[in-house]
C-alpha cells in the first residue's frame, strides 16, 4: 500500500538575496502556524539570513502577520525583511477601479488651465503651451500637446501619455519627470503619433504609437473581431 506523502505547508526555498517562505493559501491558520514555528526552529539553520514571506491569496488580519512575522524573528539566524501578498485592501482596489475609468475633454486647454482627471483623461482638442493635463491613469490627446502632461499622478507607473503631436515641453508619469530638450525630441523625424512611458531604466521614453501595443499590452481590452471575407 502505497503511503500518501503529507502536503508541506510552509516551502523553503533559498535564493541570492536570502530566503524565500511560501506559505500555503488553503489550510487552516492554525495548522500553517504550527508547521511554521516548527520549520524556523529547525537547527539547520546558521549564520544570519534575510527572509520573505509569501502569502499567495490568504488574507491575514494585521494580528495575523505580526504573528507569522514574529514567529519567524523568533529564530535567531532569520529575519523578515519583506511580506509579499496578493490580495489587495479595499482602499487599493478602489484606487485601480478609478484609475480605469476614463473622463474626456472637449477643447483647447488654453495658457495657464488645468484639466484634471481621476483615472484615465482623454483630450480632444489642443493643449496650448503653459496648458497643464494631469491623469490619475493615462493620457490621450488628439490634437496637439504642447504644454504640460502629468499622467500617473497617484504613483502609477504603468501609465502612458499619447499624442497625435507629442509636442509637450514637460512630461511627467508618476514621479518622474522629462523636460523636452531637443536630444529628447530627435528620437523621432517628426512628433506625430507618439507616446511616452517609463521604460525600465526607469526614465521616462518615446516610441512610435502604435508601439504601444508592445510595451503596454494591458492597456486593451477589446474581445472578438473578424476578418472581412
């Protein structure tokens, strides 16, 4: 008869930066609890090593954490130094629910006006020079943008800002900001169907538009479609 192999709660694995503590979503607290305050007191353990937690989908009460967290401090050679959870607050959940939705605009943003919207702000008209577009999300303007674009203003660093004429004399996406120089702007011919992004690097970049399905994939969400015959 063949023994069934008893399911590991807590899954230790090791990596460059330290360890890594899978916890299991789906058993009760207390069974993780007791399996975890076995594993950390384990003697194989030496030295000092950093230690992140992963929590998957379980939601733990702010009790809860201190207690896995604590129980892991408790080992004289582990300590906590990042949990990582993929279930969202309420309030965060809000904050993207928001950022999804889209305001729109009608007309020139004249020197020295302020359009603003909580999530995405589409544009149809121009914006003058000294005129000023802030998003929560993304931006989109068809027509030109010579002024100022802030887009991601609550810290969202996916957001984008798109042009039919990327004129802008500052860009800014999250907490980042581009002032438009002539080495920024002879990325391209012309500055035509245009949009920026953070790229990796970390500073703020220009591409072709219709590259924007490439470097934010995310942003459609069109289902369907069919070839003419």
């Amino acid at each position: 008869m063949t023994q069934l192999t008893k399911k590991q709660l807590v899954q230790i694995k090791g990596t460059k930066d330290g360890l890594v503590l899978r916890l299991d979503d789906q058993c009760a607290y207390e069974d993780l609890l007791e399996e975890l305050k076995r594993k950390v007191s384990d003697d194989g353990f030496d030295g000092q090593a950093e230690v992140q937690l992963q929590l998957g989908l379980r939601y733990c009460t702010e009790e809860q954490l201190k207690e896995l967290v604590g129980c892991v401090d408790l080992s004289p050679h582990l300590r906590v130094s990042k949990v990582q959870s993929d279930v969202i607050t309420m309030e965060e959940s809000n904050r993207r629910v928001i950022e999804r939705q889209s305001e729109t605009y009608v007309g020139i943003v004249r020197s020295g006006q302020v359009v603003q919207a909580k999530g995405d702000l589409v544009v149809i008209g121009d914006v003058n020079p000294n005129g000023k577009v802030i998003a929560g999300g993304n931006i989109f303007v068809l027509g030109r943008l010579k002024g100022i674009a802030h887009a991601g203003s609550n810290g969202n660093r996916d957001a984008v800002i798109a042009s039919s004429y990327l004129e802008a004399t500052h860009l800014m996406i999250a907490d980042q900001i581009e002032t438009m120089t002539d080495e920024l702007t002879v990325l391209s011919e012309t500055p035509e169907m245009e949009c920026a992004y953070l790229h990796s690097n970390g500073f703020i970049a220009i591409d072709r538009l219709q590259e924007l399905r490439l470097i934010r994939p995310e942003l459609s969400s069109f289902k369907g479609g069919s070839e003419l015959g």
